[in-house]
C-alpha cells in the first residue's frame, strides 16, 4: 500500500494510472510492518498532506473518503458568499452541531495560512497520535494519564495499547473541541483501553477537560446556527454553521494533552492571531451520511437519496455501500474495466476490488460484458417472507448465470417487487436507533434495511420493462440487499453474475441494443429440463447473438428447468465465476444444471405471496396495527404524494 512498487504497477498497468506515493509513517509509528499500520497511516496521512498543502500557500484543497460520491458541482455552495465564502474549514456533521459530532470524511480547506489555526489543528491531531506511540509508559496502567482518574475509581482497566476503529476522527474531534473551547482538551479519544463508570461520566469529563462541566462542555462544543430565514426561525431549517477556531499553542517544551496538559491555559485562551480564522459546516442538503446528519434529514437510508440526492453522499453507516451505489445507479462500471486490467499480487490475488468479484474480473478484461438480464412476472414474485425470497433470488440469479455462461454473457440479478411485505420501511437504522427508539416500520414511499434480521432492499430508477406490473409503480425497482451473515446463512454468498445496474451501464454505450424475449415465444420447456445446445440455438441466433442486451421474459408460473448438455469451457466458466463455491454449486458428476440446494428449490416453488416471519419487524408492525401488509404497501403507493418525507 502506497509504495513506489505499487505505483509502478497501477502505472504499467493497460490503463496507465496515475499514482502517488509516499513514505511518511509518522516518524515510525504507523510502519507498514505492524498489523494495523498500514491502516493507520492511511487515516492520518492526509492531516499530514493537508498541512504541507497549506504551507504551499494560495492553495484550497478538498479531502474525501473513498465511500462518498459527488453528485453536483459543489463550489458554487462553499464560495457562496451569504453562507460558507468566508470561512477557511468546511466540515461535516455527523448527527449534531457540534465539535464532537463532525466528521472527518469530508473536508473543504480554503485561504488557510501557514501557521495559522486550520495548520495547527491538524499538526495536532498528529502531535496527539505520537504521544501514545512515543510515550506508551505515560498511558499504560499507572502511568500519569489515567493514575487519577483510577485512583477515584473514574475509570479502571488494563489500559493496554487497542486498534480502535476511527480513531483519526476521534482525535480529530477533540482538537476540534480544543479549538472551539479554547482550552487543551480530550474526551472522544481514549488513548488505550478504559472502562468507564456510568456514574461517574460527569466526573471524567471534569476531569479530561481540565474542569468544564458536561453543560460546559456542550455549550462551547457547540456551533453557531444560522438558519434560511431571517432571525432565528428553525421551521425554515438550517442554512449552515460556523464557529471561531481559537486552538492554544503548546507551550514550550511541550507536553502530553490529557496529563500535564490537561484543560489548559488555565483562565481562558491564550491566542494571539494575526488573521483569525473559523470552520463551517453546510447543511444535509449539501452533504448528508448513509446514517443521517443533524436529527437525520436526507439520510441515505431512507430512500431519498434515490429522487433527491445532497451535493454530497457519505456512505458512512451503509452495510453495503458498493451494493448501495450500484441500486442508486451511481457506480461507474468503467471501474471495472480498469480494475480487471490491473496486475495481480505475488499470490494471484486481485490488487483492488470494486463492485465485481475478482473472480469474474476476466469478463471486463476488453469493455463490459454482454449481458444477460430477466423480467416478467416470474422473475419478481412478491413473497411475504424474507427466507423465501432470500433463497428465491439466488436460485433465480444461479439458474440465470447457467444460461449466461452458455451464451457466453454476463448474468445480472432480477430486481424485487417494492410491495414484498418482508421490505420494512424503517424510522431508524444501527446508527439512528439511538435518537429513533422505534424497531417499526413507517409508512412511506422508500423501503430500507432492517436490522433484525439483516435484509432489505434499495429503491431506485429503472429502464422501461422491469418494474412488475401495476399496482407497482412503473419506471421504479427494488434492488435486494441481504446483509454478509444473511447471505452466509442462507449460503447464498459469492454467487456468479453481477449486480442488475450493468444493465443500464451496457445500453449506455453508444450503439448498444436490447432485445426483449418472451420464453413462451422460444418453444422451449418452462419446467423439467432443457439442453444446451437448444439454448444456444435459440438465443444464440443471429437477431438475439447481436444484442448487447438480452432479456428474457418469463411468466408466473414458469417451471425454472434444469439445464444439461453445458459444454465444458462453459461449465468451467461458471465453475470459475462461483469461486470458492464451484465444488458445492456445479459438482462434476453433475449432469444437470444448476444443482440447487432443496431449499432453494422448495422457496422457488411457495406459492407468492405466502406468510411473514412473525418475529420480522413487518410482522411486529402489522400485527400491532392489525394491518394487511400487502394491501398496505399497495395502498400507499398511490396515496403518498410524491416526495413526501416522513
């Protein structure tokens, strides 16, 4: 990771990346030989590069994490000068306008000086991480970081060295608090292994903060409102946020924040700044998180990033965020194309990974691949139980990738009707349920995840011929989303084809055809078995041969026959897209295809729509309500206006 070797790579790779690369490991402390180094380093490598870019002088600089997505121009909003044009630190929110809820995903450095406070802030944040690696003996159990604080049983532990995840952002929100409070503090950040007593929390923050209160704390964490209408009138909503930065400088000789320089300088802040300087954070419009910003308007998991998207999307929170950016239609597949060119590790493996298994990296070698998709009622029955369309959807996706590999295409997965009972349209998600208390659904137009049982679906856009039919709405589909330990379970995970959006991607390309085939038309058997070479004669032909495209339409009651006669480049093509599967799903002595487990078989036969699992959260709601679920989700697709938000 970020070494010269690797760069060359990327660079002699066909598409001729350019790469940089660097050797800072924060004077040792984040060497790439150490288990976490190499993830670390990569957290605080750009506080480093941000402050030498500052030190450049008249340059601006954005940061991203790799999880976001740019879906507008976004310096007209940060130079606009009635909000944000004259602020010098745009940063993100997470759920509070506070210094301990910002994010450090997002960061938007402008008109900076060199030595000024933006440039201190983030030499401190890398000064803090040093401390601990430097001085390990001051943190360790008796050491002078938490020997108070043990002594009056504030805390306890062995205070050994841990890998916290975040930990950047951590650091980072306490500085944030320093420069905000204008005193040395820390409180987000616990340097090694703590346990703190419930009761005793207002103590440990007296404590760390050198004797601010809890409501002291608060209240000089906390940024200045300024809201879109005049005065102070909060059904308006939030324009943005500002607040001065006013860090102390280290005294002479330095020393360790949360021991020697616990709340210092005593008496309020000593900061004498030639050029002041403030940090700002836009409203959700411009950025929101998968998780929600503020109290969680357009909050990625609610659906309404699909219609309504922020300047801005962090996928932080997301459970899947590749899958979520491929059902929002916003996943380049060109990546892929890039990515399968790239030269593979000593041991065979893939140097970088995007939205496709590197197992099928060999199909997108020249372009993307000719694809094979599936519509009509039988490919989008609405099953009230999750199990059964969880099982459903992979015989359906596996029996497809047969086909696909006959034909020498790409299988992509059946969307899902949107008015499936088992979808839940939640009020809160893992990151929300601590300010939504609620496990319930809510009535509205979006379905999302539920986080008992780990499954739920996207809502998006889709080409014409693929929503099922009325009352589901047209133009709209529902992309599946089952959670890693729902997929394992269900042993539905590493399965062959890629995700439906290539569809789209493909028939973007200039001179791309479709073509749309009714299985009733072909004169094939909708049940029992089918050979390949019948396959390959009918939808092999010239007319369906050309077809960039080609979708098969299959009515309800279709029998999913089993396929035999796969030639063996074919069979070992599919073997080789299942991976590490290959021996469970295409056995050699396997004559017909594809050997579906009998669960699977069994959920492709339930008659739709079936019974809900009672201990679903649907479930949960429709009994509590004495609901009919279906009749339900059906009913509000046509009453809810468009773009209500609940």
């Amino acid at each position: 990771m970020m070494t010269q070797r690797g760069c060359d790579g990327l660079y002699d790779s066909p598409s001729k990346l350019s790469c940089g690369w660097s050797s800072w490991d924060l004077d040792g402390c984040k060497s790439e030989k150490d288990k976490t180094g190499a993830t670390e380093r990569m957290w605080f490598i750009r506080h480093y590069y941000l402050a030498r870019i500052i030190e450049l002088g008249s340059v601006n600089v954005m940061a991203l994490d790799g999880d976001m997505t740019i879906n507008a121009m976004p310096y007209a909003a940060l130079h606009d000068p009635s909000t944000l044009g004259s602020s010098n630190f745009i940063l993100s929110l997470d759920n509070g306008a506070s210094a301990l809820m910002i994010n450090n995903g997002f960061m938007y450095l402008r008109g900076c000086r060199n030595g000024g406070q933006t440039w201190r802030i983030l030499h401190e944040i890398l000064q803090r991480e040093k401390d601990v690696c430097k001085h390990s003996e001051v943190y360790a159990k008796g050491g002078a970081y938490w020997r108070d604080t043990d002594a009056q049983g504030i805390t306890s532990g062995s205070h050994a060295y841990v890998f916290v995840t975040a930990k950047d952002q951590k650091i980072y929100q306490d500085v944030l608090m320093s420069a905000f409070c204008g005193r040395h503090v820390i409180l987000r950040n616990e340097p090694t292994q703590v346990v703190i007593e419930r009761a005793r929390w207002k103590d440990y923050v007296l404590h760390f903060t050198g004797g601010l209160t809890n409501n002291e704390m608060e209240a000089c964490a906390r940024f200045d409102e300024h809201f879109n209408a005049p005065g102070i009138d909060k059904k308006a909503g939030w324009s943005h946020w500002t607040h001065a930065l006013r860090l102390p400088p280290r005294p002479v000789g330095g020393g360790i924040v949360g021991a020697d320089l616990r709340g210092l300088p005593e008496g309020g802040p000593m900061v004498d700044e030639p050029e002041a300087e403030t940090a700002a954070a836009p409203n959700a419009s411009f950025i929101s998180s998968w998780h929600g910003t503020m109290e969680g308007e357009v909050a990625g998991w609610d659906g309404h990033w699909a219609h309504n998207p922020p300047t801005i999307s962090h996928f932080v929170g997301g459970l899947d965020k590749v899958d979520a950016m491929q059902s929002l239609g916003w996943w380049r597949y060109e990546t892929e194309v890039t990515v399968a060119s790239l030269p593979r590790a000593a041991d065979g493996s893939a140097v970088a990974v995007g939205a496709v298994s590197p197992a099928q990296h060999r199909h997108f070698q020249i372009g993307l691949p000719r694809v094979l998709a599936l519509a009509g009622p039988g490919a989008t029955q609405p099953w009230a139980s999750f199990r059964v369309s969880v099982r459903a959807q992979a015989a359906r996706r596996v029996w497809l990738s047969v086909l696909a590999s006959a034909l020498g295409r790409v299988a992509v997965e059946p969307v899902t009707d949107c008015t499936s009972a088992w979808i839940p349209r939640l009020n809160n998600t893992g990151f929300g349920r601590a300010r939504r208390r609620s496990r319930y659904p809510r009535e509205g137009i979006y379905a999302q995840y539920d986080e008992r049982t780990g499954i739920g679906a996207f809502v998006g856009d889709c080409k014409p011929g693929f929503s099922p039919a009325p009352p589901h709405p047209q133009g709209v589909c529902c992309f599946p989303f089952f959670c890693k330990t729902i997929r394992a379970r269900h042993g539905v995970d590493s399965l062959p084809g890629t995700h439906h959006r290539l569809v789209d991607a493909k028939l973007a390309e200039p001179g791309s055809v479709r073509r749309d085939v009714e299985w009733s038309n072909l004169g094939l058997p909708s049940s029992g078995t089918l050979s390949a070479e019948e396959i390959v004669a009918k939808l092999g032909s010239a007319a369906a041969a050309a077809a960039d495209v080609l979708v098969l339409l299959v009515p309800a009651d279709f029998g999913w026959p089993q396929v035999s006669g796969l030639r063996a480049e074919a069979r070992a093509s599919l073997c080789a897209d299942f991976g590490k599967s290959c021996r469970k799903m295409v056995k050699d002595d396997d004559l017909l295809l594809p050997a579906w487990p009998a669960a699977w078989l069994e959920a492709l036969r339930v008659q739709a729509p079936g019974s809900l699992e009672p201990d679903s959260a649907v479930a949960i709601f429709a009994k509590s309500n004495e609901t009919d679920m279906f009749a339900w989700r059906r009913r509000h697709w046509r009453e809810l206006p468009p773009g209500e938000v609940i």
